[in-house]
C-alpha cells in the first residue's frame, strides 16, 4: 500500500513511523528541512522538502498511483487544499485530513463528495473529549475504549497490591472466561498477549474485554468499587476544555472551568448554564485549596502548556485529588509522564494517530486503538464471507502468535470466545495484536486472491 502523508510533525511522524516499520510504501511531504533531517535520519522512507500544496511536488512524490493521501498539518488550511490537490490527480486514492477548526466541521457538505470530496475528516479535539468522557464513566480505570457503539468496553486498569487476581494464572478464570477475556497485560513497559498458564502480577497494567451491561459485575470481581462522578474540576478553556464543559452542562456532575484570560471566562460564563467558570490560575495551590481539590474525582488539566500541565496534575494529586486526567501532546513524553505519578494521559495528536491508523488497516476495519506503549494494537473489524477465519472452530484457525480474539459481536449478541468458537461472515471482531504480528493479521482478515 502506497501511502502520501503531509505534514511530518508529531502525527505525521509517528504514522509514517509505524507504517515504515509494517513494510508499507510511505512517502512524507513536509516544507520544514528540519523535519526532513529528522525523517531521513531516523525512517526508512522516502521524504520531499516542499508544501503538501504544490501540485508539481505531489506529482513527484507519485501521487497518481498512491492508494492513500492523510493530510496531517497543522494548519487545516494546507490539509483541506492537499486533499482537493489530490482529487484532481488521483480520484481513486482515499483521502483522509486532520482539521482542527470548528466552522470547517459545521460544514460537513462542504467537505464531502460534492465539494472537496474527502472520505474521512479526523478532528483530535472531539476525539479527545469523548476519550475523557469514556474514562469518566469508569473512574476506577486508567483507559477505556468503546467498541461496536460502546456495547463492549475495553477496560485498562493496574494490579494493586491487593487485588483478589494478584498472582493469579488465567487458566484459574475459567469460571469466567464468559464475562471477561484479558486481552493484554503491559508490565514493565512492555505489551504481551497473554496465553493461559501466564501470571497476573502486581503493578501490571492488564486490558480487560467486557460487555457494557456486565461492566459493574466484573469491576466488582477485581475489587474495582463502582463510584458515582460528583466533582469534576477543568483547567484551561481553550476548545477542548470548552467542547468537554459543554458536553457536562447539563449533567448532575459539579464541574467547574478555571482560566486565566478573563475575556474567554466571560464569554463561557455566558453560554454555559450550570458549569461554574472561574477566572484564575490553575497552578495557584491556594486557589485549588479554596476549591477543595482534595474532595474532586477528576482533575482534568488541558490548557495549551503542556509542561504546566503536568505541574499543576502532581501538584492536584499532592493535594488529594482522587484522579488526574492530563493533556500532553509530545507523543514522546508520554511514557515518561506515566512514570512519574500521572494517572490518566489524553493526547490531541495520539488521537489523531489512532483515528487515521482505522483507515490505513487493510480488510474491513472499524476502528483501531493503540494500546499504552504502542507495542499492540485493539482492532475491530468485520468478518468477510472470503477471509480464512470464518465457518470454522476458532482453535484450527492460523491465527499468529502474538494476537487473539477478545470478542465477537454477532447481531445483539455478544461472544466472548472460547476455542470452539466460530466466527461467521459479517461477525464484528475485536482483535488484540501486538505491532509486528499486524501485517500477518491483515492477510487474515481481507479477502482471499480465489474469490476473484
């Protein structure tokens, strides 16, 4: 697969990163000589030094013949413009662009086939919000991810000292096995699929598949207390803080927005009917003191600051915040911010990643959700009548080491697995991979060269 990426920032990188290392075609487009240094000196993929608007320059880069154009800018302006380009130079080719700007989403007919006819439009503040909201509605977890419209849930949470499953193999879930499946455990930093004689250890980070209407059931059974949201405290009213007090206006959730510029606290204040906006300094201690910080459930700090962001997270949980949710956007800080006490990471550009990485997968790809640390991946996709893992037990299937199959969704009903499983044509699927097994997984899942 032939795939043009403009824009060799943060996501561009990171994709063209993860697609180099799959053995894909990658070509980057960037106007920055810095980034091209960046590009040739660490990926093994080609990289033109020009703007992503240059018809000449993206006939160089063989845009004719690519199968994919993903527009990742920062500018919206240079995305939207890239992909008309290519419209007129490839018509086949799928195009996918990252925009920021909330006027260019209202006008979704203006972005669709009968004006810059882009297939898909990737916005990382939207998807940012709705992760936080996600994580809200599980506080005693450290990621979820919702599947097939949130019917079943992928929950991440860490081992305690005390948990009822520490030191526990999974062969000893067989009682189990049909509410719940541990799909992957992190530990160490590093990702594993985890087989049956494999140990559940304390401080692992282990990512369980269960349906949403047995959520509470199975956080019960790790010891993990349902809680009810009462206190949400929001720093920073840019447009993600903004989008995500607004989502929260109308819940029975005390939330309340604090920012520094007065202008924008009082244009909120405005709009908003129960969220309560304060202007201030979220860094201040005795101002998140005189708002009891240490009674709030979520502390979620999301200004444009990064650096401060952290500050003020571990400053919350020093004064007893229960949990921090913190925006940080050097996808390479990440790893190192979860080691130093930050409970919950969101990234506008981890989003962005995640987003496009469902249009690159081959076969009939849903949505895909890179696991902490990137080593793996949680892919749902639907069973095609042609691929090799349909109408037959899933134990005879050639399934490659290193990814298994957390769930099946057949209709309203839920599977989770088991060897004697089949899975039949049009089935969703929800795939645990790590990354270097992905590409074998591909083949499984698209269509076979006979059925043509």
């Amino acid at each position: 697969m032939k795939i043009i990426i403009v824009g060799a920032g943060e996501v561009g990188f990171h994709i063209a990163q993860r697609l180099s290392e799959e053995g894909q075609d990658v070509v980057l487009i960037d106007k920055d000589p810095r980034q091209i240094k960046r590009i040739t000196e660490n990926l093994d993929v080609q990289a033109f030094l020009g703007s992503g608007t240059s018809p000449s320059l993206l006939k160089n880069s063989g845009i004719e013949t690519a199968d994919m154009l993903v527009a990742a800018t920062d500018s919206d302006e240079v995305n939207l413009i890239a992909c008309l380009l290519a419209r007129n130079l490839n018509q086949y080719m799928l195009k996918v662009a990252r925009v920021r700007n909330q006027e260019f989403l209202q006008e979704k007919e203006l972005l669709g086939q009968r004006s810059l006819d882009i297939d898909h439009i990737i916005n990382p503040q939207s998807l940012m919000v709705k992760t936080i909201l996600s994580l809200m509605e599980v506080p005693g977890a450290s990621e979820v991810i919702d599947f097939v419209d949130g019917r079943v849930k992928l929950i991440g949470f860490t081992i305690k000292k005390d948990s009822p499953f520490k030191d526990r193999q999974l062969l000893s879930f067989k009682d189990l096995e049909e509410k719940l499946l541990v799909g992957a455990i992190v530990r160490r930093n590093q990702v594993m699929i985890p087989r049956g004689n494999d140990t559940i250890q304390e401080h692992d980070l282990i990512y369980v598949m269960v349906r949403n209407d047995e959520l509470n059931d199975v956080l019960g059974l790790f010891d993990i207390k349902e809680e009810t949201l009462r206190r949400v405290i929001i720093i920073g009213a840019g447009q993600t803080g903004t989008a995500l007090a607004t989502a929260l206006d109308h819940s029975k959730v005390n939330v309340k927005i604090i920012d520094k510029n007065s202008e924008r606290c009082a244009d909120l204040a405005e709009k908003l009917e129960r969220v309560i906006v304060i202007n201030g300094d979220g860094a201040d201690k005795n101002l998140l003191q005189e708002e009891n910080i240490g009674d709030v459930d979520f502390m979620v700090t999301i200004t444009g600051d990064e650096a401060n962001n952290i500050l003020i997270s571990l400053l919350a949980k020093g004064l007893g915040a229960k949990k921090t949710i913190t925006r940080v956007s050097k996808l390479s800080y990440i790893p190192l911010v979860s080691a130093i006490g930050i409970d919950t990471v969101v990234s506008p550009r981890l989003s962005a990643v995640r987003a496009i990485l469902q249009y690159i997968r081959r076969g009939k790809v849903i949505s895909v959700a890179p696991l902490k640390g990137e080593q793996a991946e949680a892919i749902e996709a639907e069973a095609l009548e042609t691929s090799d893992i349909v109408n037959i037990p899933l134990s005879k299937v050639k399934f490659p080491k290193g990814a298994i199959i957390g769930a099946i969704v057949r209709g309203e009903q839920i599977i989770i697995p088991r060897g004697d499983s089949v899975i039949m044509p049009k089935d969703r699927l929800i795939i645990f991979a790590l990354e270097q097994v992905v590409p074998k997984l591909e083949k499984l899942l698209t269509v076979k060269l006979e059925y043509f």
